[in-house]
C-alpha cells in the first residue's frame, strides 16, 4: 500500500521541479557545469569539443601564469617514437570528441571541474613533424612553462616516448615517484639508432634523476618483450605483472601501490595498451590478457588522496577501433586522473 504522506511530501518536492532542480550541495555543482541559465543543457553533438567538456582556452599557454590556471589539459598529437603500428598521432582529437564522461566521479564523489580551474590549452606546439629529437625538446620546453606556473598537466598522447619530457620538466626540481598502468615496462634502451622511443622513456627518466625508481610501480606487464625491461629490476621499480594483479587482486595492488608511491609528489601514466584489446583495440602493441577497464578504475579509485602532480593517457590509435571504444575508455581515465589531481594531498588551488 502506498504511503500517502511520503507521496505528497514527494509531490510536493518534485512535481514542479525542473530537470536543474536538484537538493544535494555536492550535485549542485554538477547543476552549475551542466545547466544554462535558461535551464537547458548544452547539446553533446553541438561546439568545439574539448577534453571532457572543459573550456576552451588557447590563450592560456601563450601567458607567463597559464590564464591562472589550477589544472591544463593539454594534447601532444605525436607518435614518431613507435615501434609498431602508428596512428597515435590522432588520439587527443578523438579523445576530445568523447562525451558524456564528466562532471560527477560518483565512485570519488567529487565534480572536479568544480574544485578548480581547468581549461583545455589545446595542443603543445612542435617546430616539424618529421624530427622525434626536437619533438621531445619542444615537448619539454613547454612543460618545463606549465611546471614553473605552478600548473597541473593532464595530457593525452600520442605515444609513449611524450612521458619523458613531461617527466623531465615536472621532475627536474627534485625526483617524483610513478604510477604507470602499461602491457610494457618502457624501460628498453635504444633502438634503430633513436635513444627516444616509446620503449625507454622511464629509463631515460629515472637516468635523468626525475623519476624515484624506488617510488615507481608498474601495473599490468604482459608479452613477448619481456627479455627488454631487465632495468626496471636494476633500478628497483616494483614491477605487477598481470599474473601478479590476478594473484594479489585490486586491493593488494592498491595496498603495494600506496606504500610504493608513499606521500610524494606522483606522477600517474597510462598506456591504454595496459588494457586488454576486448576492451582497447585502437592501440599500437596490443598484448593479450590486460586489464578491464573497471579494474583499473577501481586501481585507481583506490589511489585517492596521493600528491598527484599531473598525469597522461597515451597511444590512443583511433584508427584500428572504429567503435571509438578505446577514445571511450582513454577519456574516462583521463577523468579519474583529474579527480585524482583535486583529491591529492596537497592540492590547493592557485591565489
């Protein structure tokens, strides 16, 4: 039988509220992102798309301060540094025409957009796109800008080999501690004459002085090329390899990783190969018997209140998925990441 009190109350509360009528404080700021004055929605389909619907701002990255930024999503449409199948080149495009990913984390319960200021500054500017070498130096000249604004990137490759500038100007001031998500170490040496590929970044990073190998965990190593990442266990980086995650499960992955990465400044990367190609395709070294998407939500979900300084999802492929799938799942990441960001123990938003 249908309790009449508890209806009216009810109807009372709901009957002429419109679809932005909302009660709760933390789902007003969703209200706030969504909703236009006049109470409709912006259309998904209509406008330039950005990365997770954030604000267009090109401007920012030509100003000393970033516009003022908290947080830059940034794209770096690049993938000279492949071994395999190319394409990455076009992934911040298509990861930017996803929607429907933000503004509310219900598993972190938090509106990131909301905590910060965020903007998309489109994409790092390259001199050729012919030259890999002056790609990594026009890549790290500008995160080498972003890192002296006090601003947090949040950038989407491209290839792997983008990792190591980025690491090189966030890290150059004292080593930061890792969190990668990969099928790969990237840990391999030069090959066919190019120290700059997307198999060795870490360890050009960690030979730098930007990475803490001791502070860096890898998460999801599988394949033939094994026998490549003998300097992941020379330098100490605690390395799950897929049978490891099957064995310890999400919370002991989860645990390892905290005590890993500890209370520095961290850096989170993620290589949708990490992921099994059921569910991420479009990506140039598939490996067989990856991880599910939940499952690295859920890794990462578990990593909240770590002092994320900035983070990526590379090799996007867009072309060997035509379900868009694999753009799908690269943006949702890229959104954990940026509840991450404004979840992290020393996030505070710029004066």
């Amino acid at each position: 039988m249908v309790d009449k009190t508890a209806l009216d109350a009810l109807r009372a509360k709901y009957a002429d509220a419109k679809g932005s009528d909302v009660f709760d404080p933390e789902f007003k700021k969703v209200v706030s992102l969504v909703f236009q004055s006049s109470g409709s929605r912006r259309l998904p389909y209509s406008g330039v798309s950005t990365f997770l619907a954030a604000p267009y701002r090109p401007e920012a990255a030509e100003q000393a301060d970033f516009g003022g930024l908290d947080v830059a999503l940034i794209g770096i449409p690049m993938d000279l540094g492949v071994t395999n199948r190319s394409g990455a080149r076009h992934g911040p495009r298509t990861v930017r025409e996803i929607d429907r990913i933000r503004p509310y984390n219900h598993a972190l319960k938090v509106v990131p957009q909301a905590e910060c200021r965020a903007a998309d500054i489109g994409d790092v500017p390259m001199r050729s796109r012919y030259s890999l070498a002056s790609c990594i130096e026009d890549i790290a000249a500008f995160y080498e800008r972003v890192r002296s604004a006090g601003v947090r990137p949040l950038s989407v490759g491209g290839d792997h080999s983008v990792t190591y500038p980025i690491l090189k100007a966030l890290g150059r001031e004292r080593p930061v501690g890792l969190v990668h998500f990969d099928a790969h170490c990237d840990t391999g040496g030069e090959y066919d004459g190019s120290k700059f590929n997307h198999g060795g970044p870490f360890r050009l990073a960690v030979l730098d002085g930007v990475v803490d190998p001791k502070r860096t965990i890898q998460i999801g190593i599988r394949g033939p090329a094994e026998f490549l990442w003998e300097f992941s266990y020379d330098a100490g980086m605690t390395v799950l390899h897929i049978e490891d995650v099957e064995a310890m499960g999400i919370e002991g992955v989860i645990k390892r990783a905290l005590e890993v990465v500890g209370d520095g400044p961290t850096y989170i990367s993620f290589d949708v190969d990490g992921l099994d190609p059921a569910f991420a395709p479009g990506t140039g070294t598939p490996e067989t018997g990856g991880l599910t998407p939940r499952e690295a939500q859920q890794i990462l979900h578990g990593l909240r209140g770590i002092d994320v300084i900035g983070g990526d999802v590379v090799e996007v492929a867009p072309q060997y998925d035509p379900t868009s799938n694999t753009a799908m799942v690269g943006a949702q990441i890229l959104f954990e990441i940026f509840s991450l960001i404004v979840l992290g123990q020393r996030f505070e938003r710029r004066p």
